[in-house]
C-alpha cells in the first residue's frame, strides 16, 4: 500500500487526503493548527464539507510542524536512475510546548499545500498597533468571534477584502469602508468574460450584507499613512491611478482603533525549497498531474498559485489521487483547469500597481523584524555588492519572520531576491534538536 503524506490540511490538503484514499493509499495528515480547514474552513465545528470523515480513515496529526525535509538520492544501477529517498522530520505538539515530540517519517509520496498568507505593502505607520493584516482580522472573527476594533477600515487589493468585511460585521465591528486599490476600470476589465455562477452568488451575497449594513465600496483610493502614538488613532486614504500613483490633494483622513489592508498573497513555498523543487515566480512548479521538479513530490493550493478555494480543491483532489498511483479522472482534469483560468482573471483583475512606492518615506519601516528603513534599503541597493551582502548590510528578511512578510516587498524595491535553500524550515528550540526521538 502507498504510503502518502500531506502537508497541510487546508482545502487542498483535505481534498488530497479524500482523494488519496480514494485510490487505496495509507494517508497521513500533518498541520500546525489544532483543527483542519484552514484558513478558508475557520467554523470547522460545523464540518459542513464532511472534512471529519475523511480525518477518521487518515492519520491525522494536528498541532505538528515539519522542520526539515530531506529527499535523499537512492543508490542506483546506473540504468535507471532512482527516486529520492523523503525524509520529513516533524515536531508533534503545541508551538509554544516545553515537550514537543520530534520524530521522522519516511512516505512513499508526499503532497505539499502548506497555502499562502496575506501580502501587504508597507506605508507609513504600517507598524503601530491596530494596524492589521486582512487575515489575521477574518481569523479572529470567524476563529475567536473577536473583532480587531470598533471603527474598522478595510483597505487593499483583491476580492477577499469583501469576506473579511462580512466577518468584521458578523462580530460587531462597524466597518467604515472597504477601499480597493485597483480603478473600476482595471477591475471590470479583467473579470470580463463569461462570469462563473458560483462567484456571482458570492459577489452578490457580500454586496448585499454591505449594502444592508451602510458601508460603501470605494474603488481607485488606498490607505497611505497610518497615525497615532501608542496605536492607530487614525488613517490617511487618496485616491490613486491605475498605476497606484496619488493623485495629489486627494487625501482624506478617518478617525479609527483598526485597520486591516491586504493586497493578495503570497506563497509559503518554504518546505517545497527544503524538498528541492524549483519554483517559477515564487510559485511551486508544477506539470499537469500536480508533479514538482523532484519525483513523488507533489504541490497544490496557493503554493502553486493564487486561485482560491475551488482551484484549491481541485489541484489537492488531483494531486492526492496521482500520489497514491492513481488516474484523474477527465472531469477532475477539467475542474481544475476552468478554475486555473478563474486564477489568472483574478490576477489580471486585482494586480499591484508598479508605482506604489511613492506612498514611502525615507524613514518608513519595511522590514518590520529589524526595523529597516526604505533609506536605508534604498542607500544599500546602491552601494552593496550582492544580495548576500544586501542581507548582512540591512538586516532586512534576517528577522524572526525570516523574510515571509517583508521578502517579496525588499525584492521588489531593490532587485531580484532567491529563496535559498534552509536545513531547519521551520523554529526549533535546541532541546528539541538534542533530544531522542520518538517513534517514527
């Protein structure tokens, strides 16, 4: 029997491990939350989508962080050559435990969907307290029933600012406004087309509750300063270009406790560098069967690409069943590519401006973990040879966070940045790595 491991258990990898199953595989389940679901899936109480089930018939390990991935070349006869031996060490136990369990497994296939987290631009003020990701404020609302603030300003780029308003209002924040940075224009033009049913629903659903509940939708205006002292007391928004340059003596400024902004996401392609796997654009690549560069290795979700929920689904549902030496099936291999082209019109539609650095100042902070300016940033660029060297220089992605916030902004403002290879993924405290470990 097939032995598969799924790093994961958002959408993806739940549709994985269904799928998995399905074809007679021995299924293993790893995530760092206490619940499945995901990000998308918070009220996983409910088990609307029978998620439950399929954890029955799985090896589900909750609470469990991969640190390292080892893909060792098998000896060969010359003839053939091998697939690499995996080796996936993992940490069993609360984050913040004194007595995590470490112990290594060894599975025939592994499918990593290990999704994505929130981007967000750097603007003045971005680092005072009450100034949130777009995610971390629909997690609280729809995980703790807690909201961020009491007058809430929702701000950035792309559709999922409509859900994280829905959540905010669900818990009893007023939400003053939810600010899309791209024009009406840029917007309309890439949804344009033949729409899918589903999506019009949900489109229509959060248009309403906004509707119902007096919050108007601004297109073409972001949030450009954030003030206060001891937190966010309140924010500056203009209007901007298609280009998100602003258009001079537009600035407004609100009175709010909370903000929460977010212009798309990225990827956490962390462990997928760990296995080897070359990346395209930051994204896991991938061939048709959800295959990386490195055999019995396989991506899905956001890892591979923005696409949302259902484009989630259906790359864990394929890679799950291939894992396992199964055949999708036809109406599986056309789910998957209809919403592939959902993705790339969400792309076209909610992109990021090229000129949103004119927001900055000198002395704004973008790498929040070491506290970098944009001068500083700006003043290495020009005078350090390398991106080692950069690195050294500015501090800048050497932080706790080891660059997942920051990284892709210092890229972009100051040249092309690579993911190297990392032999601990994820935090490990030193007792953890000395210690016996546990059966594997």
């Amino acid at each position: 029997m097939t032995r598969v491991m799924i790093i994961g258990a958002g959408p993806a990898g739940l549709a994985a491990a269904e799928h998995a199953l399905r074809a007679g595989a021995e299924v293993t389940v790893v995530d760092q939350s206490d619940v499945p679901g995901g990000q998308y899936h918070r009220k996983f109480h409910a088990d609307p989508h029978g998620f439950g089930e399929v954890l029955d018939r799985c090896e589900w390990w909750p609470e469990s962080a991969v640190w390292a991935i080892e893909a060792t070349a098998a000896a060969g006869d010359g003839a053939v050559e091998p697939p690499p031996t995996l080796r996936i060490h993992v940490l069993r136990g609360p984050a913040d435990g004194s007595a995590r369990q470490r112990v290594t497994l060894e599975p025939d296939a592994l499918v990593l969907a290990t999704g994505a987290h929130d981007r967000v631009l750097p603007f003045p003020g971005w680092q005072l307290p009450g100034v949130y990701t777009a995610g971390a404020a629909q997690a609280l609302a729809k995980g703790e029933h807690v909201a961020v603030g009491k007058r809430v300003l929702v701000a950035g780029a792309g559709p999922f600012l409509l859900p994280v308003a829905e959540s905010l209002l669900a818990v009893g924040a007023e939400v003053l406004a939810v600010l899309e940075a791209n024009t009406a224009a840029t917007v309309l033009n890439g949804w344009s087309g033949r729409v899918h049913l589903g999506k019009a629903a949900e489109l229509v659903r959060y248009a309403a509750t906004l509707a119902r509940h007096r919050v108007p939708y601004r297109f073409g205006r972001v949030v450009v300063e954030a003030r206060g002292d001891d937190r966010v007391r309140e924010v500056v928004t203009a209007r901007v270009r298609a280009d998100w340059s602003v258009v001079p003596g537009t600035e407004r400024t609100h009175s709010v406790d909370a903000v929460c902004v977010g212009h798309g996401f990225v990827p956490q392609p962390e462990l997928a560098v760990a296995a080897g796997c070359l990346l395209d654009d930051g994204f896991v690549r991938i061939d048709e069967t959800q295959r990386t560069s490195v055999a019995n290795v396989f991506a899905a979700g956001e890892i591979t690409g923005i696409g949302g929920v259902d484009a989630a689904r259906a790359e864990g549902a394929i890679a799950g069943c291939v894992a396992a030496g199964g055949t999708p099936g036809r109406d599986l291999l056309r789910e998957r590519d209809r919403t592939r082209a959902f993705a790339h019109r969400l792309k076209a539609a909610h992109p990021i401006g090229r000129n949103w650095s004119g927001w900055l100042r000198d002395d704004t902070i973008v790498c929040r973990c070491e506290e970098t300016t944009y001068g500083r940033l700006k003043e290495a660029a020009a005078d350090t040879p390398g991106p080692h060297a950069f690195k050294l220089g500015t501090r800048a992605g050497l932080g706790p966070c080891q660059g997942r916030m920051c990284g892709p902004t210092v890229a972009e403002l100051c040249g092309g940045a690579e993911r190297h290879h990392r032999p601990i993924a994820q935090p490990i405290r030193l007792g953890e790595l000395a210690a016996p470990e546990g059966d594997s």
